[in-house]
C-alpha cells in the first residue's frame, strides 16, 4: 500500500532518519507538545551539542590553574577617644535609659568604630603600593603599570567587616599557596604601620614634642658634662667642699709643725752656734716647711688666666684660688646637674606620653593569623562541567526551535527579506577585501 503524504526528510545530519506518515484522521500537535516532539526528533544533534561541550569544558577545567585563599581574621581595639566619646555620649543620652533602651549614642550621632577605618586603609593605595613593591607584583601578575596591578590586586583580594561583632575578614586569593599567605600577614603589618603615621591624638603629638626635646637636652646634657670634666681635669676640681676642707687641714698642720720646729729651733740656738749640726737640721726643716705652705696658700690668680700662667699645671690649686675655682665649678656642676635632672624628667615624660599613644591607637588584634591553603577554592571543575553542559543543552534547544520557527516564516516576510538582503551585502563585502588582498 503506498502511503499517502510524502516521507520525512531529516533536517539535520544527528536526526535519525524514519517516515511518518501523518494521519490524516489524528491532530498534529500544538504548543509544548510540538515542541518536545521537535526537540525529541533532533535528539542527536542535541545530544552531540551537549556531550562536546562538556568534554571541552572538562579540558579547560583543567587547564584553568588553581587558586588558593589565605584568610585573616581582625578584631580592631577602640582607643580611649572613643570609649570617652561614648561615655560622654551616653551621659548625655540619659545613661541609664539609653542602655535600657539598647541604644548605643556614638552609632546613633555617626560616631564610627575602628574598623571602618582600617577598612579603608586596607584599600588605600599607600599599601596597595607597598604590597606592589614588596612582592613585585607586576611581574608576578605580569602587568607593565601600578594601576593594573593594583586592579589586579583588588580582584585578588576580599576585604569585609561583620558590622554587628566588628570583626574584619581578609582574603587573598593567589596560585601560589605562600604567596597568599605571606600576603596577608604583609596587609596587616603595613596597615598597622600607616594607621601609626596617621595617628594625630594629642598624645601622639605631645610624645613627637617630647621626643625632639628630649634630643636637644641630651646634646645640652652632653656638652655641660664635658666642660665640667674638662675644667675639673684641668684644675684638680673633683669636691669643692670637701677639697678645701682637706686643704684646711692640711694647712693647719703644716702651720703646727712649723711653729713647733721653730720653737725647737729657738731652744737650740740659745744653747749651740749656728754651725751645730741639729740646728743646721732644724733651719733646713722650717725652710722646707715655709716653702710647703707658701705653696699651699699661693697667690690669687684668674680662673681664666690659669692655663696661661702654669697654676692650673699644678697637682692641686692653691687655697686663695680654690674659692674663685670653686665658684666655677660650682655653676658647670649647676648647670650639669640641671640639665641631668631636665633630661631625666623628659625621659619620664616621654614614656608615659608613649604608653599613652598605645593606648589611643586602635591597634588591630590578630584574631585568626593567615591560614596555610591546603585546599583549591577554584576552579570548581564539577561546577564548570555541570554549567557548561545545562548552557549547551539549553542553547541546543533554542536553536532547534528558533530554526523551524524561521523555517516557517514565508518568503515574502520582511524579516526573511531583510536577513536575505544583509547576508548578501556582507557577502559582497567580503568578497571585494579578499579580491583586494588577493591583488
């Protein structure tokens, strides 16, 4: 029996090739069953369509390099600005009510917490820089300019804060597993070094005052102790006081044995001649002893003169001197021990301005150090796969319809004519470049 319409023709080369002969008594099908119909009778090409991409997208699966991810977690610390300001705040909010109320006044009037500011230092471009350089990131991203490499560095990077526990979360993302590591522990040490620069608390700059003071009272400090030390070795200076107590006495000895060898001397001559041999003695013994107190005694001379005229070349001043010397001594020694006492004041200012400072500066706790990557955290290639195939599938699909949908139009429909009409111009087009590359 011959049939009675004409025999399928495949539409396309993955269509299985079978007949069917329409009955003419049973409705074709409309709308969602049509379709399934049409996408059943394509099924190979689709399924061509599906299985090739999956196997290209499992090749670049593949090939994509792996990425590991560093993570540090931040706990900033407030500083005691801030704890004043929101005391000050809550007393003036009514203290009691407002913590009834669980209103916080320094969030409510816009007072921020640290850690929107080491956020944002975080993300500036003065430790972006750093990093750059440290690690030499152009070449490691292989970019020529700072700006693509710090766009590089952004997409490589995840920065949040949890607003509620005030928690900061850094990432860092990079295809070598120490490269992000050693990243992360690079972010924290160079933002801890720019929120110290940018610090402008009082304290920080009465500790900036303090210590350039504190330079120049050494110098001070440095240079009385050595004019005093010079004009001490210069002039046998070590205690004015006691030096010329002991010189009292020594004195006062010398004044003693004299007068009693004199008397001695008296008793002698009264009895031998001049030529005996004791009184001979006794005369050579209160010359020396004259001589040993005429030097002791001395003659005044300038301080300032001293050098010049030999005294200070002496092993010890004489006692009309010592006073005047010791009036010199005295005022280097003054100023040396003021300067002493200065210096050690500031240094004492200068550690508790310190201490204070650190206790203003929100330094950031390390709450969680940057994490080894042991794991991948891309490419997902199941994910890739699975994704890649639903799209080819999904593309397949509409292509499948979107062809017998053009196929149905009539050749006088505009948009066949328009489509026509292009193709033919753009074909025309490429034909007058390659006869021109051919000439």
């Amino acid at each position: 029996m011959e049939s009675s319409g004409p025999a399928y023709a495949p539409t396309s080369p993955y269509e299985p090739e079978f007949h069917h002969d329409p009955d003419p008594l049973k409705p074709e099908p409309r709308g969602a069953a049509e379709n399934l119909l049409r996408l059943w009778r394509h099924r190979g090409f689709i399924w061509n369509v599906v299985w090739i991409t999956a196997v290209l997208s499992l090749i670049v699966a593949f090939v994509i390099p792996k990425r590991y991810q560093s993570t540090a977690r931040l706990v900033p610390g407030e500083n005691s600005n801030t704890s004043t300001m929101a005391g000050l705040l809550n007393k003036v909010s009514g203290g009691t009510s407002a913590s009834g109320l669980s209103l916080d006044a320094a969030g409510v009037l816009g007072v921020k917490t640290p850690g929107a500011f080491y956020v944002e230092v975080l993300r500036s471009r003065t430790v972006r820089d750093s990093l750059i350089n440290r690690f030499d990131l152009r070449t490691h991203y292989g970019k020529r300019y700072y700006q693509d490499a710090r766009k590089r560095l952004d997409k490589a990077t995840d920065i949040e804060e949890d607003k509620k526990s005030g928690v900061i979360t850094l990432s860092v993302t990079d295809w070598d597993r120490d490269m992000a590591q050693k990243m992360v522990g690079a972010y924290i040490e160079e933002m801890n070094r720019l929120a110290a620069e940018l610090n402008t608390s009082a304290a920080h700059r009465e500790r900036q005052f303090l210590e350039d003071r504190l330079k120049s009272a050494k110098k001070e400090l440095d240079r009385d102790s050595l004019e005093l030390s010079q004009f001490s070795s210069k002039h046998s200076m070590m205690d004015v006081q006691q030096q010329s107590k002991s010189m009292m006495d020594a004195a006062a000895r010398l004044q003693g044995e004299l007068i009693f060898t004199e008397s001695e001397l008296k008793g002698l001559q009264e009895i031998y001649s001049d030529d005996n041999v004791r009184v001979r003695a006794l005369k050579a013994r209160v010359a020396e002893l004259q001589g040993q107190l005429k030097k002791m005694v001395g003659d005044y001379t300038d301080p300032s003169l001293a050098s010049q005229s030999g005294v200070g070349m002496a092993p010890y001043p004489s006692m009309r001197t010592l006073p005047a010397l010791g009036y010199y001594y005295l005022d280097l020694y003054r100023r040396a021990k003021i300067q002493e006492t200065l210096y050690e004041f500031l240094t004492q200012q200068y550690e508790l301005a310190r201490v204070q400072e650190a206790k203003e500066l929100p330094i950031v706790r390390v709450m969680d150090d940057g994490s080894y990557p042991e794991k991948k955290v891309s490419p997902i290639r199941s994910l890739i796969v699975g994704l890649s195939a639903f799209v080819a599938l999904v593309l397949a699909c509409s292509g499948v319809l979107a062809k017998h949908s053009w196929e149905q139009l009539s050749p006088h429909d505009s948009r066949r004519v328009l489509a026509s009409e292009a193709s033919a111009e753009f074909r025309a087009l490429m034909g007058k470049i390659w006869r021109r590359r051919g000439r």
